[in-house]
C-alpha cells in the first residue's frame, strides 16, 4: 500500500448474479477507504449497494477484481482464513441486531473475542463491560438479549462489532429497522466512534439524512459509483 | 475457542428442553430395547443350552459300526460269471469292552471336566396290560450327575437312591404316567434279546424334552450290563463334559488322536440347537438395530430442524468469524450429549426393563420365571451403538449447518 493512511483497497471489482440471468451488478468498482472515515454507500434500491458491502467484508468471495485489507490481498484465501481474517478486523452491525436470544447481553458481545482466543475471558469481559458501558448499557449486560428492546439489542450488536478493535466496522443499514429515537441514538454512537476514537466506519443507508451527517458518501447507481 | 464452541451448543441444547428431550427419549428407547431384546435372546439360548444339555453330552465316546458294506461283486467285470456262496456277515464289535482305560485318557485332559459311562439298551417296558417301546440308561449315578446334572431334574425320588438300589430304575414322567406307575410301582423290561427283569421305580424324572421323558428310563449301570450280558467294563457311550461348550469341535478333535473309537462334539449330534442360537442372535440384533436407525431418524430431523431454525444464528456467526468447522463442532456435539445422555439412561431403563421381565413369571416346562442374561457385552454394544447411530445422524445436519453460506441468508431479510 503506497498510502499507509488507506485501509481497504478495492481495484476493478466486478461482480454478476446468474440467476433468474446473466446480469452485472458492481460494474469494474475501485474504492479505498481511509483509515477514520465514515463513510456512507447510498443508492437506489437494486443499485448494488448491499452487494458492494458484502464483498468489501469478505464474505462474498465469489467476484472479479482485488481486495485488500490493511495491506493484505484477501483473494485467494479460504474461506477459513477469511473466516479467521474477519474475526480480527471486521466488526459487522446489521439492519436486524442478530444477536444470540438465548445468551446474555455480554456473552454476545463476548462471543468474537472468545472466538479470536488472544486474551483471557477475564480480560475479554472486562473490555466487553467498558464498551457496554460507553453506550450506556452496563446495567443490561447481564440480561438475556430477548429481554432487551429493539433499540437495545441493536446497541448490544455494536459493542459485538467493536470487542475485537476491527479495523474497519462494517454495517447494513445499521438503523433500518429503528424508530427515529434509536436511529438517532445509534447514529450519535457511530458518530462517536468515528471522530474520537477515530473507527474506521462503512455503512450501507437509503437514510439520506443518516448519510448527510457521514465524512464522505459513495452514490452507486447501477452498479457504477457515480 | 473449542469452549466457546461447547458453550453455544450446551446453550442450543437447554434453550429447547424440549426437542433435546425428545430427541434423547427416542435414543433411550433404542438403548433400552437393545439392551432388554438381547438380555432375553442371551438368556433365550442360555436356557436353550441347559435345557438341551440335561441330555446331550459336549462330547460323546462310542465305538460306531462302520457303515461301508464291502459287494462281493464290486471286483467282477461284466464278461465274468462270480459265483457267490455261502456269504457270512461278520458281527463288528458294539461298544466300549475296556472303558476305564479310556476314561482314564479322557480324564488327563485339562478341558475335560466330567466323564459318565452309560450302557444303553433298546426296551420294552411294560405295566399290567401297557407296553411301551423305550431306551433303558444304565448309569453311574454320581458320574452321570457330574456331566448331566441330572439329580436337578428330579420330580420325586432321590437320584442318589440308584447307587444302591440294584433293583431301582427312575422313569421318565410321561413314561410313568402312560404305563400308568408311581413311586413303589414295578415295571418289568424287556431287552430286544429277550432278557426281562422288573423293577422298583424309586423316583420320576422331567427333562420337559417330550422325546426323552416319553422313553427313557434310568437304571445302575452294572444292572445295564447285567441285562446286555456285557462283561463289568463294558459301556455303549461315554459322556464327557469339558469347560467351554462352543469349543467341543477342537477339543473333540483333539481328544480324537488319543482314542480308539468315534468322539463326537454335540454340533454334530444337534446341529438344529446351534442353528436355533445363532438365528435367534440375528433376529435380536435387527429387531434392535432397526429400532436404533428409527432412534436415528429422529435425531436427523430434529437437528436439522435445530439448524434451519438457527439458520440466521449461524449466518451472523459465520460473519462473526467462526468457521465452517466451528458449525460442525457446534451441531455434532449437540447429538452426541444427546447420544451420551440417551446411552446412559438407555442402558439403565433397558436394565430395568429386563429386571422386570426377569422377574415375571413364565411357567413353561421347567421355567418359573422369563429368562434374561445379564451380560455387560450386551450393555456395551447398545451404548456404542446408541453413539454411533446418533453420530451419524447428527452429521449431516451439522455438514448443511457449516455449508450455509451467510451472504444469502443476511441479504434474504
């Protein structure tokens, strides 16, 4: 990486769907991303946006062109490494919390860090329990993320983004499915992350006025950037 | 790592009482009737054997009249006239003439438990007006108890009563009762050469063997070769009981070498009782094993529901960095506690279950009570069994949980 501030490099990504036919979705995409930014990938729906997102995380391996993360060429890695590689760097907030409904609060948040295996599960849970605590959650670590509301749940599926401090936390239209109180308050959290703890930040929003507020905004539309 | 791993799977597993409840019960049921289907084979053929040695020998001695009859004729070629005259027919010797010698052999065999020197003679018997064809033992009252067991079979009388009663003779219930005699009644035998004599009955025998008990009579053995006009050594067959029954073939064979006359394993006199054994073995094992792959089935659609239901659990795990191979180990050890759990009190019910049957009763011939074996190998089997089977029905839902590819299943929301 010639720019050691650029964190994901993604050159000449073309990606097609076969089914129900043939059909181009990223047409010969180059994007990098700076380390600290936050930034928004906007477009219409069908503009390929989502598709964008899930191959700049990795999990979608099947796509024309390179990708590198944090200076490393993630082609031609398995998809056990891939797994392991995410793990470490990427931290993922989706439009649904997906949390783990029979496990506590802080267990869910736990859970990556456990599965990276670096540090001790005291240690783990006494970083899970600072950033639970920096979103104001503390008190409902212990609780059962059934339990929790909606707004709760998707705060509790941040702090699982950030136990592992990814390089890059990567969403989906992380408040799509919140009322306007939670968007906000989510919004205000990833805000803050990006500016002072200076987290790498990617998200996928329709949000016009979520977007308005990032650093900087990539409109796709038909699978081009414009 | 690999606890973060057991912990989410014990999770899976008490988050859904229910279905892992289920899923154990039918591996319990499996176990449990493996277990109780072969105790009762087990005990079924253990029962078999001793009713089926109360008078057939592990192996038995006897001086067998050759069968080849050697034709005059067979020399003579077609443009030859043979002229036979006067053809005699030589008599072959029957029986054992000096039998201590070879009891004697028989004894310095190590697999060699017990020997009993029988003379038996084919007779009459008769009663007032009845008379019945039979076969009259003449035996050694202590030896033949030694290989037989025979006192055990006692319905009245005292079998020891025989070694010194030389009049005695001890019938076959259902004899008794067709020549219609009872204890203190007299029964006069006749020999196939003509020689009579009676007797007192001092005690009544059942073998629950109709062929036996319809027949057979005992008498002291000396009396036996009184009646045959045999000289004091003289015995027809020698009844020998060694320490591992299966093993009669080998240790006939090898008894062979040392003995002038015809050694015979009990396969080759009842080749139908090891027939009947072995069939009955396979018929409990694919009674059980079929009961055990429908256990499996069970298991195959309970986990595969697990895995459709936490499908998107398994997608955002996926994306959370935990590995196809985190999914398999995650799902298949589901199935396995549900195994382990299953095997366990599988066995215990299955033990309890035959305890019950044991204990139930079944008045049938000499029986009293349903017999059971209680055998660990049979109990090790099921566990193992129960494992496998439930291994293998948790792999294929644990492959599909590490195949799901979590962009579809993310993007399908």
């Amino acid at each position: 990486m010639e720019d050691p501030k650029i964190i994901l490099s993604a050159r000449s990504v073309v990606k097609r769907f076969y089914e129900p036919q043939e059909f181009e979705v990223l047409k010969n995409i180059s994007l990098n991303i700076q380390s600290g930014e936050f930034l928004a990938i906007v477009g219409k729906s069908g503009s390929g946006k989502t598709t964008l997102l899930y191959v700049l995380s990795t999990m979608d391996t099947d796509f024309e062109g390179e990708l590198e993360v944090r200076g490393k060429n993630l082609r031609g890695m398995t998809r056990k490494q891939l797994a392991a590689f995410r793990n470490e760097h990427i931290g993922f907030v989706f439009q649904f919390h997906y949390l783990l409904p029979d496990f506590t609060a802080i267990d869910n948040v736990m859970l990556p860090a456990m599965k990276l295996n670096k540090r001790s599960k005291e240690e783990v849970r006494e970083h899970a329990l600072d950033i639970l605590d920096s979103i104001g959650l503390k008190n409902l670590a212990e609780k059962k993320t059934n339990m929790l509301s909606g707004g709760e749940q998707q705060r509790v599926a941040v702090a699982r983004s950030l136990i592992n401090d990814p390089a890059i936390v990567m969403g989906d239209e992380p408040t799509g499915n919140l009322d306007n109180r939670n968007t906000q308050i989510i919004f205000d959290i990833l805000c803050e992350l990006a500016r002072i703890r200076g987290q790498t930040i990617v998200t996928v929003t329709h949000d016009s006025e979520f977007a308005g507020k990032c650093d900087r905004i990539v409109e796709l539309s038909d699978g081009r950037i414009v | 790592m690999k606890s973060t791993n057991t912990k989410i799977a014990f999770v899976y597993l008490t988050s859904r009482v229910k279905q892992s409840v289920v899923a154990m019960l039918s591996v319990v049921f499996g176990v449990s009737m493996y277990v109780f289907m072969n105790s009762f084979m087990t005990g079924v053929n253990d029962i078999q054997t001793t009713l089926a040695f109360s008078t057939l020998a592990h192996v038995r001695v006897h001086n067998e009249t050759p069968m080849e009859e050697v034709s005059l004729l067979s020399g003579a070629k077609e443009d030859i006239i043979a002229h036979v005259r006067n053809k005699k027919n030589l008599q072959f010797t029957t029986g054992i003439r000096h039998s201590s010698e070879t009891i004697k052999v028989l004894e310095g065999f190590s697999n060699v438990e017990a020997v009993a020197p029988e003379v038996n003679l084919t007779v009459s018997y008769r009663s007032g007006a009845t008379k019945i064809n039979g076969a009259l033992a003449g035996v050694d009252p202590d030896m033949e108890d030694a290989v037989f067991d025979t006192s055990h079979y006692m319905v009245t009388g005292r079998w020891e009563d025989l070694r010194h009663r030389p009049d005695g003779i001890i019938v076959g219930k259902t004899l008794a009762e067709n020549l219609g005699v009872t204890m203190g009644g007299d029964v006069h035998v006749a020999t196939t050469e003509g020689v009579t004599r009676t007797f007192n009955v001092v005690g009544i025998i059942k073998f629950a063997v109709r062929s036996i008990d319809g027949r057979k009579a005992f008498a002291n053995i000396n009396i036996g070769r009184q009646m045959g006009a045999h000289n004091a050594d003289y015995v027809t067959d020698l009844q020998v009981r060694i320490a591992d029954f299966s093993s009669a073939p080998a240790v006939a064979s090898k008894l062979a070498a040392f003995i002038p006359y015809t050694v015979e394993p009990w396969q080759e006199a009842s080749g139908q009782l090891e027939a009947g054994s072995q069939l009955r073995n396979v018929i409990a094992l694919a009674v059980s094993l079929a009961i055990l792959i429908v256990a499996g089935f069970g298991i195959y659609n309970i986990m595969n529901m697990t895995v459709s239901e936490k499908i998107r659990e398994i997608a955002i795990l996926n994306a959370m960095g935990f590995d196809s191979g985190d999914m398999v180990i995650i799902f298949l050890m589901q199935s396995v506690v549900i195994g382990l759990f299953g095997g366990i009190v599988g066995t215990t019910l299955g033990f309890i279950i035959s305890w019950i049957v044991d204990n139930s009763a079944f008045p049938v011939a000499t029986l009293e009570t349903y017999p059971i074996a209680y055998e660990v190998s049979n109990y090790v089997m099921a566990f193992v069994s129960g494992l496998i089977t439930t291994f293998i029905a948790g792999v294929l839902p644990a492959r599909k949980a590490s195949r799901v590819d979590p962009v579809e299943i993310l993007r399908g929301t």
